[in-house]
C-alpha cells in the first residue's frame, strides 16, 4: 500500500490568501476588475480567477487605462503605480501584503533620512522580481540588488551600507551576506542589516526538511515563477534528492511511482490547496492502474 500525503504546512501565505479573497469579493459584485502582474506565480490559480471574470494587465496596460478598479497583489508596487492611478482615477483595491508593507515604509524612511554619496541601500533579492521592483522605487531607483552572495563584491565596502531583504528570501543565505560584509566593511564605514525576511517562510523550510525526509518520493508544486518555491523546492532536494517540481499533475512521470512506499505533496506560498488535492488524486488513480 502506498501512502500518499500533503503537507499541512504547505499552501498559500496569509499576504496571498488575502489577495485572493479580496479579488474574489470585487469579482462577485460583477463590476470588471484588473490585476496588475499575476495574482499569484502560479498558473493555474490565475486561471481559475481569470475565468471568474479577473483581468490581469502589465505595467504598459496600467499606465494606458481610464476609471477603472485595479487590484495590487500582495508583492506591492513602486510610488509611481499610486501615481499614475490618482492621474488616470483609478481605484485602488490595494492587497500589499502587510509584511511588504512594513518594508517597503522602512526602506522609503532610511533613504529619506540618510540619503548621502556615502550610503548604499542594498536588498538581497531577485532582480526584477515584483516585491524588488517595489522596495527599489522607494529609493529612487538607488538602491543595489544583489541575489547570491557572489554578488556581494561588487559593492563598495568603503561605504556604508544598509542591507535589507526580499522577504521570501533564504535566511541561511541572508546570513552569509551579513558576515560577509562585516569580514570586508571598512573601519572607516558603518554596516546595519535587517532581517526582513517573513517568518511564514523562514519557518517552513525547517518544516519542509522534515516532511520531505520522511517519504521516498517528493512532488513540489509551485509555478515556474516562484522565486519563493525555488527556494522550498532546494531544502526538500537537499535532504531527498527524490524530489520533483511540478506545476500541474499531467507533469507526473508515472515511471517514478515505481517501488515506492510513501509520496509526499508540498508546495511554496503561491501554491493553492486544490491544486496539491488534484495531484494526490492523479497520483491515486496511477496506483489504482
């Protein structure tokens, strides 16, 4: 008998599920919404809120539209977004996550406070990644992302320097770029780092080691533009090199459910319950054959 199991853990953060909820509730009063970006990095639930009426729009889309309802996922967005809506009169349905939030006023506050040539603003992150681009334009455009340690070198440890984080981030990682930098900051410069890494995330990964280490055969469910499920995705390989990552169940190898006892069904915060519960069930039915 095999068993088959979803992690409890796994599934939508509190920042998504509030998003979401908040789309579906516009969406019910029949009025025509639009999202600026995916909702959320996984295909499927975009799907399913695209045919409940949601309409998502780039960035080029935003800026061309009139009187409209347009909803902000929980990455949050730049100073400009607001800008443009008040110049276009577009309401707002704002779903920023509030831990984004709270970083985003941070960053905003220390480049007002203590904008000089001397200080670099510096946000561990992905380079593009929707969150990033909010938290970079509260500084302007100034601030230097960096995205693995590598990178690190490339800043000027003559400066000062002040290190912030994406909030889906590694924290092992963030940390070895904190003592980076203070084994290279100059004498002469100041270094302070904030770990603004959200705990929803930092504390699955222990969780997830577990759960991946206790079955044979893991199968992680996120969207290919989850910077958040890439990170999830690497501590399940890491304890069981059995570890998969799928967007949907028809990406399942029936080949690989060979020989095994038990099979474990994660995901990152972007991936939604059903979608593990479709996968259990496709994975069923394989046995059943």
């Amino acid at each position: 008998m095999v068993r088959v199991e979803i992690d409890k853990g796994s599934g939508f953060c509190f920042g998504v599920v509030t998003a979401i909820k908040k789309a579906e509730e516009e969406l019910t009063k029949g009025e025509t919404l639009y999202c600026l970006g995916d909702i959320v990095h996984n295909s499927k639930e975009v799907e399913r809120l695209k045919e409940m009426g949601l309409i998502t729009i780039n960035h080029d889309e935003f800026k061309e539209l009139h009187n409209a309802k347009v909803l902000l996922r929980a990455h949050g967005e730049p100073p400009e977004t607001y800008a443009i809506a008040k110049e276009n009169n577009i309401e707002i349905i704002d779903a920023t996550c509030p831990v984004v939030l709270k970083l985003q006023q941070r960053i905003k506050q220390q480049y007002g406070t203590q904008k000089s040539a001397n200080n670099q603003i510096v946000i561990y992150g992905k380079n593009g990644h929707a969150e990033v681009l909010g938290l970079v334009g509260q500084t302007s455009g100034e601030a230097i992302v960096i995205e693995k340690l590598e990178e690190v070198k490339k800043l000027d440890f003559s400066k000062n320097i002040r290190l912030y984080s994406q909030t889906t981030k590694s924290l092992d990682e963030f940390e070895k770029i904190v003592e980076y930098i203070k084994e290279h900051i100059s004498p002469e410069a100041s270094f302070e780092s904030y770990d603004t890494i959200c705990r929803q995330v930092a504390n699955r990964m222990p969780h997830i080691r577990t759960f991946a280490a206790s079955h044979d055969l893991i199968f992680f469910v996120c969207g290919k533009k989850s910077s958040n499920g890439k990170v999830l995705f690497n501590e399940c390989y890491k304890v069981n090199p059995n570890s998969h990552l799928i967007d949907s169940p028809d990406e399942i190898d029936p080949q690989l459910l060979n020989g095994v006892h038990s099979i474990g069904i994660c995901g990152a915060t972007s991936t939604p319950k059903w979608l593990m519960e479709e996968v259990q069930a496709h994975i069923n039915q394989i046995i059943i054959r």
